[in-house]
C-alpha cells in the first residue's frame, strides 16, 4: 500500500529551479510535486504566443528533469483537462490527492499570493511557504532598507546591496573607483551602423519543444505574434550555455552600446538572459559571478560590468522589493492622470513611426525587446500620449517572454509611467524624437522629421513631447531635476503652443479611435 502523501510541492511557470528551497528535504517515497498548465493564465492578458511557448516548453521540460530523479510529478498539460485557473486545477488536485500540506516559494504575483494559500485553506491543508533563495534580498530585508524613506531610489539601493554582498568591491571602495559608469554607456553606432554582430547562442526546437508551438498554434493563433525562428534556453544547460556565450562574446561591449537601437537588430550586445533568470533556469549571483570573473580576467571593462551588475543586483532586486512593498495598491497608480486608451497599432505594430514599428513589431514577433526600446520607444511614446497606465502594464506583461508581474509592473509603472508620482524615480523619462534620432537610425527611414513638432511631417514623438511639458508645467517646472527641460518650454511663441497643442489633440483623437477597432478579446 502506498504511503500517504505528505508534502505537495506547488511548482509555478517562473520558479523552475531545481535547487529551489521547496524542495529541501524532499522524499520521493511521500512527496511529490504539482503543476499545472492552464489557458487562463494565457488569456488573463492577450499573451503573445512566443512568452506562452516560453512558458510552456521550459516548465515541461523541467518536469522531464524532476521525474528523470526519480520524482512524482503530478503535471496539468493544458489539453489534459479543463480547469479555467491555476486555483480551479489546485482545488480538484488536493481534493484528489489529499496532501498532509502543500510547501511552497511566494508566487511572483501578488493575486495568486492571495489566491493559491485560500484555495488550500478551504480544502483545510495548510500551506508552507518557504524562504526563496533564488534572489539576493528578501522582501522583508528590502522594507527595512526602505522604512523612513518617502522616496525609494535604486542607485542608493544598489551600493548598500553591493557593499553587503562585496560585489565589485576592494577594500570597502567600489572596483574602478566609481559605482556608476553609466557616463561611458551611451555609445551609439555611427551611419555605418554595428557592423558584424556576434549572434547569440541559438537553441533550435526539439521534439517536445515542436510539439509545444504545434500546441500554441492551434490553442492561442489568434494571440499576437508568431514562433517563426523560436529558439529561446529552455532548460538548465541551455541557460548555462547562454550565459556563457553572452560573457564571452557580447559582454565586452555591452555597456558602450547598452543605449543604442538598429533597426532589424534586436540583439546587438544583450544578454538575452532575462527570461532564463525570470524562469529560474538561472540565478543572479552566478549570473553576476560570471560577468564580474570576466573582469577579473581582464576579457570585459569595468563600465560593461558594471553596467550590467546594476541591471541585475541593481534594478532587478529593486523592482521586486518595490513590488511587494507596495501591491496591490501599486496597481492602480496614475498619478498624472492619464486617460487614453492604448492605441491598437501596439498590437499590429501598424504604424508609419519606423522606431514603433520596428520595436513593436519585433516585440509580437519575438517576445522581446532591450531596455531602451521598452523604456525609450514604446514606453516613451504611451507616457506622452498619456495611455492609462494599467492598459501600458497589461500590454508589457502580455508582450515579453521575460514578463512576470513582479519585475514588469514597477518598471511599467514606476520607471517607464511615472504612475507611482516619483517613489521609484525622481522625473519621468521624457524626450523628444530628437532622442530616438541621436541614439539610432530610425529617422532616416522615417515620413516624420524629429525636428518639427507642429504640421503633417511633425514627429507625433516631438509634438507630444512639447505637449507633455505643457500639460505637466505646474507639477514639473520647478523640480530641480526638471526644471531646464520645463524652462526650454517658455522659448515656445504662444502660436507654436497653440499649433503643438492642436496637432496632439489630432493625434489623440485619430489614435483613441484607432484604439476601438484594433483591441485584445476579452479575457
């Protein structure tokens, strides 16, 4: 007769690591593990169909991993049975296998934090949460960091963080005498653009992974995007391998180009580990290990290790202490007020701004894009706009297969919306098509001219860049890290003003009905 069940392990899509802390002490005798693949959770936004393959192929294979140890695993495949949600699928499972208790991580999501332990509670098992091991700092470790402040900034965070961990660290002083290089960071490719990139690492489908998109394709279709050319790390040795290709031969020169855009090029120097850290499939310390060794081997410069320590001990640590500091209210930030809705072309990429529609539709069709193409294009243009902030976050978390809420909102919300009014970053990042001209060659192929802001040909990124800072001047033209971009704005002739004004108003008006006949299905 078989042994009672006594520990349920709930494995979740973004927590694939197999050194997780819920598995110390695991027995394969009376233990077992619980997943589930469910289609809610791919229709609770309009996922692109390259973030649910993402999803999909690596928790499967992960279940291959668990049960080649030896290990039950009691996996949901999504055409298996017809739970709507993850709590539906929990329900059933613990009603039919009746564990002594469920051990767990935190979700990576605020809802289902709430939802999976009250699931358990009304089946009357008790649920486990164990201390995750997977970051640097605990969420209660970061609430104490932030207690008495009013405004949370990452560059104060990340030099405690560095200075308790001795990341790039000598003698109580940070490597290269500085803590930030982000001086030496903004390089950007002259007219004869990058030249010859080194790829990365390619990991083309297997069987089950074909089978994976087969599946996607015929569930989700009418999703956005496409998984033409899918070949993201999906496991264990192909995250290491990718890490290991990224150090070797992009990392050198990742920091000087980190800012720069090309069109067609959605790699350049980027790491493309992001998912694979967001999935687990990787940690962040050796992640930051690796980068800072090839410092120490003198194969990378301090601005380039830098520069990417920050992105990950740095900003990544930060976002998710501000998460969990601040849901849910978080959520329902708008503290300018916006209240357009997301024009539809962010779901086709159906535009004639070349710089949105190469990132756009890089984005349906990839599931990815850099940093600045999601902080300096699209996110960008949505503020100007004045696009809800909720329906910017939705649009992120459904686009990249990098997203989980947990990362994704606060830097929607927070960096990119400045919907937070100021707790994570001091001013919002704003600039005018001059700043896409400067850092890319987007313009050159362009209808729209980044130096008008008025008349047919005006850049709607110029146009309602000048909008912008005349709708925000009573909350903006005094802050002392604000105030010369404000002061610029009393150079405008009141009929400038008033032909910028007008032109925005246009813009509006065509993209709020545009925004009617190109939107997401319901979830």
């Amino acid at each position: 007769m078989a042994e009672p069940l006594r520990n349920l392990v709930l494995v979740l899509g973004d927590q694939l690591d197999a050194d997780s802390a819920a598995f110390d002490g695991f027995e394969p005798a009376c233990d077992a593990v619980w997943m589930a693949e469910v289609a809610g959770e791919a229709g609770r936004v309009w996922s692109t169909q390259a973030r649910i393959a993402v999803f999909l192929a690596a928790m499967r294979r992960f279940r291959d991993a668990l049960r080649a140890r030896g290990w039950t695993v009691h996996y949901r495949a999504l055409d298996g049975h017809e739970a709507p949600t993850l709590e539906a699928a929990l329900a059933d499972d613990l009603a039919r296998l009746r564990p002594a208790r469920v051990l767990a991580l935190r979700p990576g999501e605020w809802r289902l934090a709430q939802s999976l332990p009250a699931v358990c509670a009304s089946a009357g098992v008790p649920w486990s949460e164990r201390p995750d091991r997977h970051f640097y700092c605990d969420p209660g470790d970061f609430a104490g960091w932030a207690r008495g402040r009013r405004e949370y900034r990452m560059e104060y965070f990340y030099r405690w963080l560095r200075r308790r961990e001795g990341v790039l660290m000598e003698g109580g002083q940070p490597v290269g005498g500085r803590w930030n290089f982000d001086a030496d960071n903004r390089g950007r490719f002259d007219r004869r653009g990058p030249g010859l990139l080194p790829a990365p690492r390619a990991f083309p489908p297997d069987a089950g992974t074909r089978e994976v998109l087969a599946l996607v394709a015929r569930r989700f279709g009418d999703h956005p995007g496409g998984l033409g050319g899918f070949d993201w790390p999906l496991d264990r040795t192909q995250a290491l391998a990718a890490l290991d290709d990224f150090v070797a031969h992009r990392l050198p020169l990742f920091g000087r180009y980190q800012d720069a855009m090309w069109e067609g090029e959605p790699w350049l120097y980027h790491s493309r580990l992001s998912a694979a850290l967001n999935l687990r499939l990787l940690g962040p310390r050796e992640v930051v290990d690796a980068a800072v060794a090839a410092h120490e081997r003198g194969d990378a410069p301090i601005e380039a290790v830098e520069g990417f320590v920050r992105q990950v001990l740095g900003w990544r640590e930060f976002v998710r202490g501000m998460y969990w500091l601040r849901m849910p209210a978080f959520l329902d930030d708008n503290a300018l007020g916006a209240d357009q809705p997301l024009p539809g072309f962010f779901w086709t990429a159906d535009t004639d701004m070349a710089c949105l529609r190469d990132a756009l539709g890089q984005s349906l069709r990839l599931g990815y894009a850099h940093h600045i193409q999601r902080l300096m294009v699209i996110g960008l243009f949505a503020q100007l706009l004045g696009v809800r902030p909720r329906e910017v976050h939705e649009w992120f978390l459904a686009a990249y297969v990098d997203a989980v809420e947990w990362v994704e909102l606060p830097n929607v919300l927070g960096m990119s919306q400045f919907a937070d009014g100021g707790r994570m970053v001091s001013k919002p990042y704003v600039a005018s098509g001059r700043y896409i001209e400067r850092m890319s060659n987007h313009c050159a192929g362009c209808r729209f001219r980044p130096g008008e802001a008025a008349g047919e040909a005006a850049c709607p990124f110029t146009t309602l860049y000048w909008d912008f800072l005349d709708r925000h001047a009573a909350r903006f033209a005094s802050h002392p890290r604000t105030a010369l971009q404000w002061k610029h704005l009393a150079g405008k002739s009141a009929a400038e003003m008033d032909a910028i004004r007008a032109r925005a108003a246009s813009l509006r008006a065509a993209l709020a009905a545009d925004s009617r006949h190109s939107h997401p299905p319901a979830a």
